[in-house]
C-alpha cells in the first residue's frame, strides 16, 4: 500500500511539470498551453481546460514563458536578444566579412 501510495505521489507530480508556464512582470505565473508567440501578444489555452477558448495577452505584460520541453524565452527587452517567433532557437547569429 505504502509503495502505490509513492508510486501515485510520482506519477501526480510528473504530470504537473508537463505544461507551459507564463511569468508575468509581477511574478504570478499562469499554468496553460501556449498555442502562438507572437511579437505583440501570446495566444493560449488555460491548463485546465485545453478544449476550451483561447486567450490573449500582451506581451508587455510577460517576463517570460517556459515550455513544457524545457525552453525558457525571456520577453524582457533587456534579457531579449532575439524575436520569440525566430526560428534560430535563441542562438544569435554573426555575420562573417570573409
């Protein structure tokens, strides 16, 4: 009983680190899956009900968002070196004068 009791307690906590997560600039954070990056605004879906309407917020709003996958795009200007909806996966790229 004791070892299902464990077992349960692991699988319950997995699932809770398996979504995206919103940090707003006044460090609350929304569970969800976010569903569209954009330069202005995010588009997502509250954790709880992902069948459900989508929702807008503005970016200037956001600090950052972390992907489930383990991703982490910072929205601050100053932390911000590159647009969110780039596809260089956050690496800065320099152009070689060869």
């Amino acid at each position: 009983m004791k070892q299902l009791l464990v077992l349960l307690m692991f699988l319950c906590s997995t699932s809770l680190l398996a979504q995206d997560v919103i940090v707003k600039k006044d460090g609350s954070t929304i569970l969800c899956r976010v569903m569209e990056l954009t330069p202005t605004e995010i588009v997502y879906k509250k954790w709880t009900n992902l069948k459900g309407a989508n929702y807008l917020m503005d970016c200037s709003l956001v600090s950052a968002v972390n992907y489930e996958n383990g991703k982490k795009v910072s929205l601050s200007k100053t932390d911000n070196m590159y647009k969110p909806n780039n596809q260089n996966d956050g690496v800065q790229q320099y152009n070689d004068r060869t």
